[in-house]
C-alpha cells in the first residue's frame, strides 16, 4: 500500500522542502531566525540520526523516504532553541556561512555549492543500487569535503565542523 503513494508523497516533501528554499531566499527575517537557532549546535549533532534513515530508504528504493529525510535535514537546523551562549569558532563559522549564503553568487559559488546535491545523489544512489562500500565511502569523501570547504574557506572557525561532520558521515 505504501508504495502505491511514494511518488506522491515524494512530489510533496520535495515541494517543501523547495518552499523552504525559496522562504530562505525572499525572507532574511526567517532566514536570520533560522540561523540564530543554527548557533545552538544540537542541530549540528542532529544528523547523524538523519543519514542513517537517508541511506536505508534509499536502500529501500523509496523516494518519499529519502525526500522526507532530506525535509527533516533540511529543517533540523531550527528544531532547537538559540543558545544562550555561543563558542565563537562557532560563531565565526555560521557567519561565514551566512555571508557565503547571501553573498554574490557567480559561476565559482553556484559549481562548489553544487556539489552538496551531487554527493547526495551519488550517496542515495550507491544505496540505492545496493552497493553498501560505495556507500560508506561516499560518505567518507563527504565528511573530508565538509572539512576540506570549512577550512579553506572559513579559516580556523572550520574547526567547529570537524566532530559533526565526522559523526555525520562516518
């Protein structure tokens, strides 16, 4: 019964999740209020939980899992409350990515930012074709790649991504 409506409810969770993006881009107050919630870094630890069930539903061969999945990624990052108090690697970090986020966007930002949706297809679909050491190594390169952009190109504050990108994909 289930499969008769994952397409459909595929379809949905992929709508949200680009009504989400779109909200992102015309409205800075919920952007800015999605990133003060951001600071608290529960909802950097938060998605381990989320990868698991990405890979299994694509395992799976199910659509609206991995979309429902990606929808839950996607908002995690104002699930909890602001922090009181914020570590300033941390602090520096996020600013970086919000000024990354709604800086001028040319050919350079639009390939390296591309890359976040190609390694997710490329992870969705080494499950999906059940090839579990692809799998596991694609998120491997992931977890580096995270790593690698934190560093390269938010200095020092990158730091703050090593422990959840390597919980996140390892």
């Amino acid at each position: 019964m289930f499969k008769k409506y994952d397409k459909s409810m595929a379809i949905l969770f992929v709508l949200a999740s680009v009504g989400l993006l779109i909200a992102f881009i015309v409205n800075r107050n919920f952007f800015d209020w999605a990133f003060a919630r951001h600071h608290n870094q529960l909802s950097w630890f938060i998605r381990p939980i989320f990868i698991i069930p990405f890979c299994f539903f694509a395992f799976k061969r199910s659509l609206s899992g991995i979309s429902f999945t990606l929808f839950c990624i996607f908002t995690s990052m104002f699930w909890f409350p602001e922090p009181s108090s914020v570590n300033p690697n941390v602090q520096e970090f996020l600013q970086y990515e919000m000024d990354y986020l709604t800086g001028v966007w040319g050919m350079v930002k639009i390939l390296v930012t591309l890359i976040v949706p190609l390694s997710l297809t490329l992870l969705a679909l080494a499950f999906w074709q059940r090839n579990i050491w692809f799998g596991f190594s694609i998120m491997t390169l992931i977890a580096f790649g995270k790593i690698g952009w934190s560093f390269i190109f938010a200095g020092d504050s990158g730091k703050s991504i090593i422990l959840p990108a390597t919980i996140y994909y390892t």
